[in-house]
DNA sequence: ACAAATCGTAAGCGATGACTTACGGTAAGT
DNA sequence: ACTTACCGTAAGTCATCGCTTACGATTTGT
C-alpha cells in the first residue's frame, strides 16, 4: 500500500510496542492492551489507524479480534527505504569522488 | 543512530519532499526551499530535525551550509525495519502452517 | 432469556507540532 | 567599511493527535 500513512502510523511509540507485541504472532485487543500504559480503547484506536496504514490483518474470531502484522505494508516501507538508500549511497560516492578530484570550491 | 527519531522525522510529508530533493546530492538551505510551499525558516526547522534525527549531514561551505541525507541514519531504519520483515513472515507462516492443521479455533 | 465478556465509537480535553513573522549573526561582494 | 546574501533562532498562533470516560453492539456462557 502507501508507505506514507505506514510510516505516520509507527512514528508513535505505543503503536510501535503494539507491532513488538505482535511480532510472535496475532493477539486479541485485550492482550494487547495488556501491560501497556494506555487504555484499552486508546489500543482500539491505535490499532485501527495501525489497520488503515495496511500494516495488520484483522481475524474476527467470535467474540475476539486478532491482529496480526501484514507482512505487505511492512514490505512498502522497506522498499521506500531501499530506494533512498541506494540514491544516499550513490550521493555519498559522487560527494567523495567530488572532493578527491579537488571541487572542494565551485 | 536510533531509529526512532528517524521514523519520527521521517512521518512528516515536507520533511520527505526535502529528502527527496536531496536524493541527488547536498544542497543549501535556499535550493531546499525553493519550490516548496513553507518559508524558509519553516525549512530550517525542517533540515534541524532531519539533522538531529541523524538523517542529514551538514558542511558549511563559506556563506551557505550543504545539507546531504547521511546513509548510517537511513541504515538505522532500514535495519529496524528488516527486523521486524523477519518477524512477520515467521509468524505469517506459522500461523496459515496452524491453520493447514486444522487449528481453527482453540 | 439473561448476564458477562470483548470490542469499537463518540465526545471532549490537554499537549505536541508545524507554521508564520521578526530579528540577529556571519560571510561575500563592492 | 558598508551593503547584500544566506541562514538559524525566538515568540506566538492554530491545527492535529493521543488520551480518557461513557456508551452501544455483538458474542459467549448459564
């Protein structure tokens, strides 16, 4: 999906302990909001703009919800940062081989 | 650096428009501004949390300052994010192998 | 059928953040 | 030396965001 509303979603640090607690697997909203500072509604909230973003999945299971993390709007980020490494990288080349040649001025 | 000042920075839509424009090498602040909606003070705050976030090197260069993306600070994230790509694809498969197995519910 | 559990949503509040204008400071040009 | 260009910082304003409490909906258990 977008990597923009990704990376607007995991700038906040509950939301990133929320994706750290899925990382073994999908929980239900109140194991997730276990432990964690904040209500359990602040969690549902959390978690729908986590959903929105494209980084979980939701499993209605009965009575529960399972959220688990959607390997695909982790894997959009990733690629935007791959890219802007490689342009960084080659910067960072044509910078120093810029100052070897002497065009420390221009 | 940590990764969290750098997703931090990163989630703001002109901050990334300033990374890009920097995609292709270091620029002073003025080429930066220049085409972008906000004044250039707003540009200067912008490149000041890009810089303490870790994202951006600064060379002055007599009367302007070069502002360049610092590739350790996109590593940084590129890492964390990685990570948590491994941690999502393990779980993912385990849980559709629990769900080949008939593991339902429980 | 009734009670309890699980969860999402609405309304309201306080804090953070992005922006503007105004100003000071340093380097370059004449 | 004086002016101009380039840039960072301070103060203040306005919107956005994360949080809480209160409530409603749906499902499970008895």
């Amino acid at each position: 999906m977008n990597y923009e509303d990704a990376i607007v979603a995991l700038a906040d640090p509950t939301r990133r302990t929320i994706i750290d607690k899925l990382r073994g697997g999908g929980l239900p909203v109140g194991a997730i909001a276990e432990g964690l500072p904040v209500s359990r509604p602040a969690v549902s909230q959390h978690l729908r703009v986590l959903s929105d973003a494209g980084l979980l999945h939701v499993t209605p299971k009965g009575n529960k919800r399972l959220y688990s993390i959607a390997p695909e709007g982790v894997d959009s980020l990733r690629r935007y940062l791959d890219s802007l490494w490689d342009d960084a990288l080659a910067a960072f080349a044509r910078a120093a081989e810029d100052q070897a040649k002497g065009k420390t001025d221009e």
